[in-house]
C-alpha cells in the first residue's frame, strides 16, 4: 500500500524567502502524486499534480514541485514567499488513476513579516 | 466555478444521536470520497465511490459509520450512534477519477463535534 511522509510539522521562513517543504512517498511503481494546501477553517485546494513526462511540475500561486523517483521525493517549492502563502500543506499520493488518494499528516508553514 | 456542496457546516450533537452528513458532488463527477481530519490523524480516507459503488470503505468504523449515494448527486455519511471521539471535520471531494482530472475538488467540510 502507499503512504506519504511530510517530515516537517511546522516550518517557518521570512516573506520572501525561499521556500521547500518536503514528501517522501512509499510505493512500488510510478505513483500519483498531488500537493494541496488548506488556509484555516477552508477546504483543501489542489496546488499541482503529477502523473507523468516533465519531472518538475508547475501549479497554482506561483508553486512547483519536481519527482525524484530515486529518492521517492516530490518537494514543493516557491522561490518567493507571500504572507498569504501561510496555511498547512498536504502531500498526497495514488496508486494509480483509479485509486484512493492517501494524505501526509501536513506541514504548517507560517510567515514571519 | 464549479463546487463540492456538503452540509451542514457545522454540527453539535449529544452522545448517543444519530448524525447524517451530506455532500453534493460537482456535476459529472463520477468518484466521491469521504475523509475524517482530526489534530492527531490527519486526514484519514474513510470511504469512496465510483459511479455510486462502494470501492473502499476500510477506513471505516463498521459498527457505527455507513457511507451510501442515494444517487449521482448526493452522497451521505451517516454515524449511528455517534461518540465524543467522532468529533472531527469531515470532508468530501469529487472528481473524475480518471486521467481528466485526477486532482479532487474539495468541499469546505463539516465540522462535528459530539459532546
């Protein structure tokens, strides 16, 4: 069965710092693999997905997160951090189209002005 | 733009009662999952669809919880008799579940709290 590893409960950086929050993920073959994030009280919204072809992927909000199938890594990335970027970030994996999605237990990423 | 409708939004209930949550998936979606977000797990997968069918409902406690699509436009969880420890928010999502859309829409939840 899949799982997701998020290592990083909470994470802090400064507005406009650079951003990586980390996935590692467990599964056999070439995984689904998404990045949600969840502002307070809100619903979760996907940011970017993968499936196949270009390893690095591009999403919503000015995020990107690149496959590394070597390391079982899905990283998501943002060269520069907004005061609304502040929310919990979910990692989540697939085993296939047809199949559940399992989420990571989250980070928290607060912004320091 | 299109959404995931579940109600009530909130929900507080005594131990003991029965609980029904309702989720209204995105027209044309044919897979509906159920999910449970406490502090402590996460989120956990409770239960999902495929054109109504049940796929997977491991993720459930049997003895109190059932999941049902009446039909394509609503999806019910039910808890009976619900317990201070189902206390949680509940979400739906609904996609296509094939390579269309593969990322799930999610709803805004319902928060439970059983006391």
């Amino acid at each position: 069965a899949q799982s997701v590893t998020q290592p990083d409960i909470h994470i802090t950086v400064s507005e406009g710092a650079s951003l990586e929050l980390r996935c590692n993920y467990s599964y056999g073959a070439t995984p689904y693999l998404f990045w949600y994030v969840q502002s307070p009280g809100q619903g979760l919204q996907l940011l970017l997905k993968y499936f196949s072809g270009d390893t690095l992927v591009q999403g919503i909000k000015g995020f990107e997160a690149e496959f590394k199938r070597s390391q079982s890594s899905f990283n998501l990335r943002k060269p520069s951090v907004h005061w609304s970027d502040a929310a919990e970030y979910f990692c989540a994996v697939g085993a296939g189209r047809d199949d559940k999605i399992i989420f990571g237990k989250g980070t928290r990423l607060h912004i320091l002005p | 733009d299109a959404r995931v409708t579940q109600t009530p939004r909130h929900k507080v209930t005594e131990m003991g009662q029965e609980v029904t949550m309702r989720c209204q998936p995105i027209l044309g979606h044919n897979t509906v999952f159920w999910y449970r977000q406490t502090m402590m797990q996460g989120l956990e997968l409770l239960a999902y669809f495929r054109n109504r069918a049940p796929l997977d409902d491991s993720g459930m406690p049997k003895d109190r919880f059932s999941a049902e699509m009446p039909d394509a436009t609503l999806a019910t969880l039910k808890i009976q008799p619900s317990e201070p420890r189902d206390s949680a928010v509940y979400f739906c999502a609904s996609g296509f579940g094939d390579d269309r859309d593969h990322g799930y829409t999610f709803g805004s939840g319902t928060r439970l709290t059983v006391v």
